[in-house]
C-alpha cells in the first residue's frame, strides 16, 4: 500500500516560469491537503481538496498559485510566473475522509516526501 | 501567527541521554499532536494528546500537556542516533493544522 506520492522530488525554476507539483494520495484517500515549509520554519497550511472540489483556500496566496484535484489522476499545485520567495518545500498529505468527522484529524493525515522548489 | 512554538531551536545530546522538547500555543486547543520530520522528509505523525489528558505515553515518547499554561512537552527517554530529526507540535482540528517552527534534534552517537 504505497503512501502519499509526490514528484517531482526537486524541481529548479528560473523567475518566470511556471512550476506543476503533482500529489497521489494514498490509496482509498479522497482528501488532498498542500503545505508549505519555508526553511527553518514549520509547515503552514494552503489548500484543502477534495475530488474536483476546493474546500478551503485561506492558505493560498491570491496570485500566482492554484491547485485542482480532479475527477482522476493526482493533484496538482500550480504556481505561474515564480519568484525567488516561492523556493520551498511543499507537501501534500492526504487523508481518508472528511476530517471534520474525527475528533482528531491528525491521526488520519498522511504526509508525502514534499517537493523541493528552487527558484533560481 | 505561529500557533505552537518550540523551544529549544536546536538540541544536542549523546545517545542514552533523554531528550526533552517544549511546545507553547496560544488558544484554547481541542488536542495537541507532536510530529518528526527527518531531513529532506515528510511529517510522521508521533502522538497526540487531548485538551482533557494530562500526560500520555507511546513507547519511549511521553508527552505532557498543561492547558492553564498553554504548553507541552515532548520527552524521548534513552535516546538514539536514529531519534536525530526535527520535532514539530501542531494544533488544530480539521484540515488546518498549525505548525510550530520545530526543535532540531541531534543525538551524537
């Protein structure tokens, strides 16, 4: 039962162009969260999916960045025109169902290896 | 603003010796998880503690939580070289956990 899947493992961008992080959640998973961490910082929550569907976005910048999951194949954080302050790693953790369901998410969530984003 | 903040920074100790991290938060909390990351690595999911649980243990992991002071403390008794990684509490329910800037663990062996 493989775990939350994300690649590219590295990616390197210069200023401009665009960056598609791609997440396979676990199997039987439906709900997709995105995660930043700045370095030495902790992870700070962006976007919450769920199958062609964006349930919370409060995260997210206002430019630049989207995610979509859908119908099939994985989830994708997309962040256009990169600048130097984007160069993070972002994870993606998913989880079974609605979370609001469990007294405690945290138990249900499953994080991926991250992707480390270089904006050169 | 960080819900949870770790102290210290950065810890090192040698193996054997018991490792103690402490986490500060600032609104009432429904539960408190503790979390490592290894370098380069995602999150795993240590233990979690509820607001009306006083202490818990998960092998050698004991984990307290004082919600008059809104802290906790993440203990490792007899600590390994593998044990080396970062340790972040998080609070929050639902999808938006809350993460702390983390303890640097280094167990020298």
């Amino acid at each position: 039962n493989a775990g939350v899947m994300q690649n590219p493992r590295h990616l390197v961008r210069r200023r401009g162009q665009e960056a598609r992080l791609r997440c396979s959640p676990m199997k039987g998973h439906s709900h997709v969260y995105w995660y930043r961490q700045l370095p030495e910082e902790g992870l700070k929550f962006m976007v919450y999916l769920q199958k062609e569907n964006i349930i919370d976005e409060s995260g997210m910048p206002k430019e630049r960045f989207s995610a979509e999951f859908p119908k099939e194949g994985p989830s994708i954080l997309r962040i256009q025109q990169v600048v130097r302050g984007d160069s993070a790693a972002y994870f993606c953790a998913s989880s079974p169902e609605d979370g609001t369901y469990y007294y405690s998410l945290g138990e249900k969530l499953f994080f991926g290896s991250g992707t480390q984003l270089s904006v050169l | 603003s960080q819900q949870g903040e770790e102290d210290p920074q950065a810890l090192s100790i040698q193996e054997g010796e018991n490792a103690t991290m402490n986490c500060s938060y600032k609104t009432s909390i429904n539960n408190l998880q503790w979390y490592r990351q290894n370098s380069g690595r995602g999150l795993v999911h240590l233990i979690l503690i509820r607001s009306n649980e006083r202490e818990k243990h998960s092998g050698r992991l004991r984990v307290t939580l004082d919600t008059s002071k809104k802290s906790s403390s993440l203990l490792i008794t007899a600590s390994r070289a593998a044990d080396t990684a970062s340790y972040f509490c998080a609070t929050g329910g639902s999808e938006k956990l809350v993460f702390g800037k983390g303890t640097k663990l280094t167990v020298n062996p």
